[in-house]
C-alpha cells in the first residue's frame, strides 16, 4: 500500500477497518484529531464545512461537531447538516484513540435510531510518515451496512484526502 492509499476490509460481518499512510510524523498526524482549529480545516468530504466543533480530549470527554455542506454543486446535499459526537474512552498519546462514534442532533444529543460504533484509531510510526489504522466495530452487519448505503467509505476517502491536504499545509 502506497502512501495516500486508502486501504478497506471487513472483518466478522460487523467491524470495518480502513488503513492510510499519511506523508507526515505521527506526532502532527495525532494532533489533527485532537485540536478543533485543526480538525475545521479536514474533517467531512469535500465542500462541507465545520462550524461546530468543541472537543474535551480526555478519556470520559467528548468531541461535538456538526458538518454542512457549502458546495451548492452537491445538488439536494447542499445546506444538509450532519452532526455527531465522540466520547472517548482511551487515550494514549501519539499512539491511540479510542471512542464511541454516535450520530447526534446539533445540540449533541445522542441520535438514538441512527448506528454507533466503536472506533479505535491507531497511529503507527514510519519515521516521517504515519499509518493510520481506522477500527469501526458496529453492533451488527445490518449496522454496518446502514452506513456504508449512506456513502461512509467515499465520505472517509475524501475527508483522508483532506487530512493529507492540512498535514501538507502545516508541517
């Protein structure tokens, strides 16, 4: 797998695992995922934006976020807001996140109907590149499904292509 690959498997009918090596030191790569001005300028696929985003990065914190889509060539897409919201279980730093992924409401209310899922990310150092290794463990294949039907792969590969982009601007 080069670098700026995206690398995608199921494991067990339930967990999706995606896999990236970012041209960038693990230490920038981490901190992408843990500063709000960082993650305003990546998170979410092309032509949305971040205006919420608020993050306690702490092991029993949370990270709120609400994306909307500000390119009006995404058709019925365009003005959409999608949100969610984090609670982190673990963190070992620059190694390992670890946290439960929900769809939210814009006030971080928890979305009860939508799927969760148990996210472990993990930063693997190669000197002056990073892999990252995306875990997404749902509570069943049908889960799963639910958001893959909903463009989550194609949504990860853009914003990923964007991560890329911001670690090209400030490293």
């Amino acid at each position: 797998m080069s670098i700026n690959e995206l690398n995608s498997r199921v494991e067990n009918d339930k967990v999706l695992v995606l896999e990236r090596t970012f041209d960038a030191p693990r230490d920038l790569v981490f901190l992408m995922f843990k500063e709000p001005e960082h993650l305003k300028h990546w998170w979410g696929p092309n032509g949305w934006e971040l205006p919420v985003c608020t993050i306690n990065f702490r092991p029993g914190g949370s990270w709120h976020y609400c994306m909307e889509c500000m390119d009006r060539n995404q058709g019925d897409f365009f003005g959409m807001v999608s949100c969610g919201k984090a609670i982190y279980k673990d963190i070992i730093e620059p190694k390992m996140i670890i946290y439960t992924d929900y769809f939210s409401d814009g006030d971080g209310h928890i979305d009860e109907t939508m799927p969760s899922s148990d996210i472990t990310l993990e930063f693997i150092d190669l000197g002056e590149s990073t892999k990252l290794i995306n875990r997404a463990e749902y509570v069943s294949s049908d889960e799963l499904n639910k958001v893959m039907d909903m463009g989550m792969l194609e949504g990860i590969t853009e914003t990923w292509n964007r991560l890329q982009e911001r670690l090209n601007e400030v490293k």
